[in-house]
C-alpha cells in the first residue's frame, strides 16, 4: 500500500513556502511531528510522486475525483409535537428544591472530576473547582497561553437538548445562549472573538427529525450567529441516534432527540481577571443582580423542575433577541474591565 492515511486525529495546514523555516522551528520547539506533504497548485490535478520507487501512482485530473455528482435530495416532513401544559399546582418549594438538587443535570459532578488532573501543563488558570470549598461550579475553563503569560485561552459549553421535543430551533438557539452566557465570565475583547464548533445529533430519517434538524441548523446557523457576529468554524454530526432491537414482545426503538452540543472558544485578555460564582465581601457593599434576558417570560418547558415532575411542558426558553444577549456580553466585559463585577454565574439550566 503505498499510499494511505487515517486523519481523524491530524490537522492538514496550508503555509507559505517562505514561512516554512518559522513553522519548522515552533514543531521543533514544541517536540511535535510533521511532514511537507506537497504544495497546491491551480492546476486542478493530482500528482503523487514515489521517492522510493521512483515512480507516479497517482497522476489524474480532479475532475475523475469529484466530477459532477448528483445533488443529494432529501424530503422531510414536519411533525408537530403533542404537547401538555406544565401543571405545578401542589408543588411544595422544599420538595422541589430537593428533587432539582438531586437531579443529575444540576447535582454535583465531584465524582466525575475527581478522578482526573484538572491541572495537566501547568497552564490552567481556571478549572472546574471554585472556591475555599472547591465547588465545581465554574462556567468556563481558562488556560494561560505561558507560563509568565495573563493572555490565554478560554472554552465553555452550551447544550439544550431536552427542549428539543418541544422546539428544536429553540433548543439550538439556547444551546449557543448558554455558551455565550458561560464563556462572558472570562475576559474577553469582544463578542466575535467567539469561535464556535457545533455537534449536531439527530436521528435521521426517523419521522419528523429530518425537518427539525433543518430548520434548527437554519435558525443557528443562517440566523443567530449571523446576528451575533460569531462563527463556526468547525463542527460534527451523528446522525444515527436511534437504535432498533427485537425482544420476545416485538420490536423496540429508542430515538433520542435532536441534539446540538456547542463549544465555545475565544482569546483571553487576562487570565486573573476570569469571574466565578463565588460571593466576595466588599468594603462598599454589593448588590446581588438578576439580569433576566428571558424578558420575565419564565418559561420552564423542558427544564430541570419540569423533567423532576416526570413533565416535559408546551412553553420552553428560547433566544429572543440577540441584541440583547450581545448588549449584555458587552456590558459584563465593560463592568469586568472596570473591576465592578465580584461574582458571576448564569442560569443555565433554570
């Protein structure tokens, strides 16, 4: 086999020829393998040559490659959900709490994190662990970019998956908002530093996902992050979360729903000055603020106290106004830089 290649774990990168020297040099200082593969041309034609046995065995037009294949078309059909209002009436308050607490989307993850090195390169300025207590309730993890550096870097997630049954593009939208709303905790210069990478799940072509995953990559994608000023540059998909076994009843099927997992990236101006949701004493006093960007709609469709009372909802939270999530990113980062902000922590969740 002469020529192959397994890339799932390697990055393929375009440099200038004259620039090869300086990217020789940061591999060598950093112990890391390359290889010059080749160089592009506009000829549209691949040649592979064979130092060993000094031969070509390849050496063809592009066209062969990519031609002009038919455009996939794929027909779906929109289901609408059968959905029941959500009935909290005789809720007790302590008996909530309770079930919200132990609930494990909100429960303390100490077990999981525990177990591993939350410190590895000498570089993390911020883990998962807040406080005297060490809590594992930070929003965002920050790493500096060296060892006598205040820049770094900094990555947080978002996911809404269980709104999905209810309204996918809503969930989607959430999924970006409660990234957003967790890396603001760093500092940051500003909202379109953001990278996105974007992990779609869907069963497809079960019914009525097919549809939700269109119009849910259409609300995110060609709407929201457009509105936003953020890219996504880079993403994945499964798209078989649904598996079929056969039992001495018949045959079962297990679907999961629509599921966008976002991870967020951006440039960090100073590592010292990420917030935590720990509660700080001050001097002047403090006020403890709610900035309620759900506009005091309360809607607890697919939340965590709606899951723990075996409901699901027919109203469930979405991004509204993205001018109102960037207005409030800009406003957290000015308060930052201003040293105004003691805490931080966003609803997430609910």
């Amino acid at each position: 086999q002469i020529w192959c290649n397994e890339a799932q774990e390697r990055y393929v990168v375009a440099i200038k020829p004259e620039a090869l020297a300086l990217f020789e040099s940061f591999c060598e200082r950093e112990r890391c393998l390359y290889a010059v593969i080749g160089e592009a041309t506009e000829a549209e034609h691949l040649t592979l040559n064979d130092a060993l046995l000094a031969g070509q065995p390849i050496d063809l037009p592009m066209s062969v490659l990519f031609g002009k294949p038919p455009k996939l078309q794929r027909s779906a059909e929109r289901l609408l959900p059968v959905l029941k209002k959500l009935d909290l009436s005789g809720v007790q308050l302590a008996e909530a709490v309770n079930r919200v607490l132990a609930f494990p989307a909100v429960a303390d993850k100490s077990f999981l994190i525990h177990i591993g090195d939350r410190s590895v390169t000498g570089l993390v300025a911020r883990d998962q662990m807040v406080g005297p207590w060490q809590v594992p309730v930070a929003d965002v993890a920050v790493t500096a970019s060296g060892f006598r550096a205040v820049t770094g870097e900094a990555m947080a997630m978002g996911e809404r998956t269980p709104l999905a049954v209810i309204d996918a593009p809503a969930s989607g939208r959430m999924a970006v908002g409660e990234a957003v709303t967790n890396i603001a905790a760093a500092a940051l210069a500003k909202l379109s530093d953001i990278k996105l990478s974007a992990n779609w799940m869907a069963a497809a072509g079960h019914p009525g996902e097919d549809a939700a995953l269109y119009e849910t990559v259409k609300a995110v994608g060609m709407a929201l992050c457009p509105a936003l000023g953020i890219a996504i540059p880079v993403g994945k998909d499964s798209l078989s979360m649904k598996t079929v076994w056969q039992d001495s009843q018949g045959q079962n099927t297990m679907t999961a729903p629509l599921s966008l997992i976002i991870s967020a990236f951006a440039p960090v101006l100073d590592v010292r000055n990420t917030l935590t949701p720990q509660l700080k004493p001050s001097q002047d006093g403090s006020s403890l603020i709610l900035v309620d960007l759900g506009a005091g709609k309360n809607r607890l469709g697919g939340s965590a106290l709606a899951q723990v009372y075996s409901q699901l909802g027919d109203d469930c939270p979405d991004l509204d106004d993205p001018a109102a999530l960037t207005a409030f990113f800009n406003t957290v980062q000015a308060l930052n830089r201003q040293g105004k902000i003691l805490a931080y922590h966003d609803r997430s969740d609910g």
